[in-house]
C-alpha cells in the first residue's frame, strides 16, 4: 500500500498523533460499509507514505482483508437476520438427548428385523452398522476438509436415512422371499431377487438423490445441511446394498443353515408357503386357504368331470378302503 | 409378528387380499375428508402457529434452574414491559424459555436482569438473542422454490422410468395429499410451525415420493409385459402388486417410524420444546400418511385412470366375461 503526496504528508501526521497515544487510543479503525475490517495499532511514524499492517493473520484472514482494502465498497450489504448465544450446557443436553433417542431407535429397527426376518435381520443389521461407519466417516471428512458442521436439521436428514437404507434391504429380502415361494432354490433366488431389487432400489434412490440436489442447490442455510446429508446416505444406501449386502447374500446363500432353509433363517420355503416335492424341487405356491364349500364344489366338479375309468378306478379303491375296514 | 410371514404368503398368491382398487371410492371419501379437516380445522382455530422464527421477536433462556417455575418468569417481562405477552417453555430438564415479541435494547437489558435476579442466578446464565422476522421466511420461501423445481423434475423422472406420465400425475397428487395433511395437522394441534418443522415438511416429500416410487415399481412389473397375468383385469393385476408389496411397506414403515417415533418422544418429554421435537413429529406423521396415501390413494387412482385407455378396457371387458363364464360353471355344478 503506496500513499500519494497529499496522503502521505496527512498520514505521517495521524500517525505521529496517534503513536504518541496509549492502549487502544492508538489504533486505527478501516472502516467500510460502517463495519470496522481492521483495526491496526500505530507502531510507528509513518512519514514515506508506506504502512504496513501486521498481526496474526491466517493466509486465509490475510487475503480477505487484502482483497477487502484492494477492491473497497462490498457489493452487498449486510443485514443481521439472528445471532443467538446458546450455553454450551444446553446444546450437549440436545445433543445427548438425540443421540439417547437415535440408539433407542436403531435398538428397536434391530429388534424389529430379527423377528421378521430371524437370521436374515443381522444381514440388515451389519449393513445399516456399515452404512452408519461409511457416513460417520464421509460426515468427519466433509467437517475436516469442507467446514461442514452437522446442524439438528442435519440429524433429521439422517434419522430417515435409517428408514430409506433399511428398505433397501428390505425390498431386497422380499423379492427373494418371493422367489422362494415361485420354487426357487436359494441360489437363483438370490441373483432373481437381486436383479429385481436392484432396478426398483435404483429407481426410488435416484427420486431422493434428485430430491437432495435439488434442495441442496436452491436452498441455502438450514435447508442446505438436511439436503446434504439425505443426498449423502442415499448414494451410501447404493454402495452398501450392492457392494455389502449382495456379496453377503451370495455367500450365505452357499451357506448350508441358509440353503437348507433352516427355520431360523428367515428363509425357509415351507414357512414361506413354498411346498416340498423331493430333492430341491418345490411346487408352485397355490391359494392354501380355499373356503370349505369351494373346496367340496370342486371335488364335486371334479368327480363330474372324471373319465369312466376313472371313477371305476376311484370306485375300486373305495372298495379296497372298505375291505381294509373289514 | 412372525406370522406376517405367513400373512405375506397369502398375500403373494393372492389367497388373501385387501382390495385396494375395487374400494378405492372409501378410500377416496376417506382421503377427502382428511384433506377437508386439514384445511378447514386451521382455518376454525385461527390459522397457523408460527414460531419465533417466523414473526420476530426477542428469546431468553434461563439455564441452571432445575423444576423452575414458568409464572415467576411471566412476571418479570411483565413488570419490565407490561403490555408484552411472553411465551414461557421448559426447556430440558433444568432451562427456561422466554419468547416475546421484538423489544428495545434496554428492554432486552433489564428483562435479563430481571429474569437472572427473580431466578437467583447471575446474569451470565440468561442468555439473550435476537430473532429477525425474515430469516423463517427466507427459510421456507427457498423450500417452496426448491420443491417446486424437485416436483417437475420428480413428475419428468418418474414420466420416464415408469413409460406413463399417468404414474407422475397421482404420485404428485398423493405427495399434495400428504403435505396437506401433515400441515393441517399442526394447524389443528396449534404446534409451533419453526424451521424444523418446515424442513421436517421437507423430508416427508421425499420419503413420499419414495414409497410411492417402490410399490409403483412392483405395479410396473406386474402389469407390463411377460410379468403380466392374462386371466386379470387391469385393477386386479394392480391390486395383487399392492399386495404383494404390501408386507415390505408394513416392516419399511415400522423400521422409518421407530427412531422417528423414539426421537419424538425423547423430544417431547425429556428435552420439552425444541427442534428435534418439531422435526420428528412431521415425519411420524408424514410417514403414516405417505404409507396410507401409497397404498389407498396413488394406486387405486393410476388403477382407475389407466382403465379407460381403449386396449386395457378391451382387455378387461374380455377377462371379466371369462371370469363370470366361470363363476357360473362352479355355481351351476
């Protein structure tokens, strides 16, 4: 910073008033826009027009008071929308009570899914727990390198991320489900079911991910930070049921407790409707509950329908029950 | 629970089944009557609750006063200010909340003097801040810019995925359907609108949309091709698919509603006010109402409007007549 003749005969001056000064009397204030940017003390006379300003600045804090010298007027103003002061005893109750609130609710979600779906749930359970350290560590990343700070807004993006990851699995253990009860061994379940999954998986995470961005882009603040963390998990959600949860299918699928349809395992095909034929073949599901009289007017529709034969055959077999009898 | 297995089942084969289309007229009156409430139960309590955040004004939190009592408060806004009215909440477990409208500086000055002095504790445990009326505003008026540039987005996606704009067209009408009822629902309970709960709004669009986008899936595949079962009319083929799903929207709302629903209720009792409890209650309600709207309202109207498309109504007309032919058969025999 170079004076000029009139500015440098007006700052060696000030300069010389002020140094003479003590304490903060001697400093000086750049104002700009109203605000004070900088407030240097007077270390010296200054008589060839040459100042320097020097302190403990960051790079970062040196160029923005540089940049903010160098091209004067800030285009914008600024207008204090809130400024809140929060003791720091209340923010941890805060934090403390929702993290307490999270477990219990990640404890329940467990709970929940070993009933349902017996030894399958800890397939779910592993990969929410790898879902949850991926995010953790995306989180940390983005606060170390990006400045990010996880807001409460935040924490609501990710408790329902708990719920969209879970479904994943879900819809994905329902599908193979599904292709249990078609008669499917385990194996060809597991890549059917997949390969179904997947597309409906993809699908309804790309409508959140679109959800995300697009809130991330127009919104700022609050918003921002809840945008952020849905668009996070949902691309999270993607990597953890295809390059997690799949592979682990696959292999237990191999797996004899989980092949043989054991019936903890949450896929056994005689629970799930499926029934036995003989050596892994299955018959085709059929409506197992057929109300009473239905049944007895299709055994009579059926006994109209019979061949002569038939019926002699029937016939004599009533017969041979008639002897047995005897 | 186990026997939701079994549930599912019969579900799958379609041995037992909620008819979801065939009675979508109740659901429909159901739906209408809810959307009605909402919109008219605010309106009859005199419109929203807005917070702080919305209308402006000065905050004060008294902490370190374990069980205090909220009327001592009250008094010392009113012997400061008298014609302020101050709105006084429990925060946690040992903080009070002061919430009034926007004061002067030195009013801001003596009320925290007061507040410390009347509860016995110094002035550096009174905090005092300062709300500007704007920055809700700003807040929600983003929100609304953003949704509405995510629903055209969301309608052209889904457009193009499903191959039916039909599909867009009645998710974004069960989305509407759910917004205004989790909205009406804080109008008629007169819970805070704030930030959280705006953003809490949020989120129940895209979960919503979500749901709405998995059981549509499952329609799509039913209903499209070699997936496709001749012998059912067009409704049937959707109903079955709802049904089909139907297990997986039971267990993927019961896993969404329970840390929502936990967090709710350490909210609500433990930390008393505050935004974890204005979030977690839009989204118990949102996920309940999104998982209603999916199943009663989004399938049945997609159902209803695919129906007078000429090939299906053919197809329909000719199945019905094959299942009545063989209605008949079993009754005549």
């Amino acid at each position: 910073m170079v004076f000029n003749g009139a500015g440098t005969t007006k700052f060696a001056d000030i300069t010389s008033r002020l140094n003479a000064l003590q304490g903060s009397l001697n400093q000086f204030a750049i104002v700009l826009d109203g605000r004070v940017i900088s407030a240097p003390a007077t270390k010296a006379v200054i008589t060839d027009g040459k100042p320097q300003i020097s302190g403990g600045f960051t790079q970062e804090s040196a160029k923005t008071l540089a940049d903010q010298l160098k091209y004067g007027a800030l285009p914008i103003g600024f207008e204090v929308q809130s400024s809140d002061s929060i003791s720091a005893t209340l923010g941890s109750t805060q934090l403390q009570s929702g993290l307490l609130a999270g477990l219990i609710g990640l404890i329940l979600v467990v709970v929940y899914s070993l009933i349902q779906y017996r030894t399958l749930g800890l397939v779910t359970v592993f990969s929410l727990a790898v879902a949850a350290v991926i995010t953790y560590f995306l989180v940390t990343l983005l606060s170390w390198r990006e400045g990010y700070r996880l807001s409460l807004a935040g924490v609501a993006g990710l408790i329902v991320a708990i719920g969209i990851t879970a479904d994943s699995f879900i819809v994905y253990f329902e599908r193979i489900r599904d292709e249990l009860r078609d008669g499917r061994g385990l194996e060809s379940a597991v890549e059917n079911g997949w390969r179904r999954a997947i597309r409906t998986i993809i699908a309804s995470d790309a409508v959140n991910f679109l959800a995300a961005g697009v809130l991330f882009v127009l919104a700022v603040g609050n918003v921002r930070g809840f945008a952020l963390t849905l668009g996070l998990t949902t691309i999270v959600d993607l990597f953890v049921v295809s390059l997690f949860t799949h592979p682990v299918l696959r292999l237990l699928s191999r797996n004899g407790f989980f092949a043989s349809g054991h019936r903890l395992s949450g896929l056994d095909p005689v629970a799930l409707g499926a029934v036995y034929r003989g050596r892994a073949q299955f018959a085709a599901p059929s409506a197992a509950r057929v109300s009473a009289g239905k049944a007895a007017k299709s055994a009579k529709e059926a006994a109209r329908r019979q061949t002569i034969a038939e019926r002699k055959a029937g016939s004599s077999d009533t017969n041979v029950a008639v002897k047995g009898d005897d | 629970m186990a026997s939701l297995t079994s549930l599912g089942n019969d579900l799958y084969t379609g041995a037992r089944s909620v008819n979801f289309v065939g009675r979508r007229k109740i659901w429909y009156l159901v739906s209408t009557l809810l959307v009605l409430v909402s919109i008219l139960g605010p309106i009859a309590r005199g419109g929203f609750n807005f917070g702080i955040e919305f209308t402006g004004g000065s905050e004060f939190v008294v902490s370190g006063v374990p069980g205090g009592d909220q009327a001592i408060a009250t008094n010392a806004v009113t012997s400061v200010v008298p014609d302020v009215a101050a709105k006084v909440s429990t925060l946690g477990t040992e903080s009070i909340r002061v919430q009034t409208s926007q004061l002067t500086d030195v009013q801001t000055r003596e009320i925290r003097q007061q507040l410390a002095s009347d509860y016995n504790v110094t002035p550096e445990q009174v905090t005092a801040s300062f709300i500007g009326a704007t920055w809700g505003q700003d807040i929600t008026s983003q929100a609304i810019r953003g949704l509405i540039v995510f629903l055209i987005l969301a309608a052209i996606v889904m457009a193009l995925y499903f191959r039916t704009w039909k599909m867009s067209l009645v998710a974004i009408v069960a989305l509407i359907h759910d917004v205004i009822i989790t909205a009406g629902i804080y109008g008629i309970t007169g819970f805070e609108v704030t930030p959280g709960a705006v953003i809490g709004l949020l989120t129940i669009l895209g979960y919503s949309l979500y749901d709405t986008v998995v059981v549509f899936d499952k329609i799509r595949e039913n209903t499209l091709g070699n997936g496709a079962d001749q012998s059912k009319t067009f409704g049937q083929q959707v109903n079955l698919a709802i049904n089909q799903t139907l297990v997986r929207s039971i267990n993927t709302s019961v896993v969404a509603a329970l840390p929502v629903a936990s967090i709710l209720f350490i909210g609500a009792f433990v930390l008393g006010a505050g935004t974890l409890r204005d979030i977690s209650l839009a989204l118990l309600i949102g996920i309940a109402v999104g998982t209603y709207s999916t199943l009663f309202l989004a399938a049945p109207m997609y159902a209803q409007l695919r129906q007078r498309e000429p090939a299906i109504s053919k197809h329909d007309k000719k199945v019905l007549a094959e299942q009545s032919r063989v209605h008949q058969d079993t009754v005549s025999s």
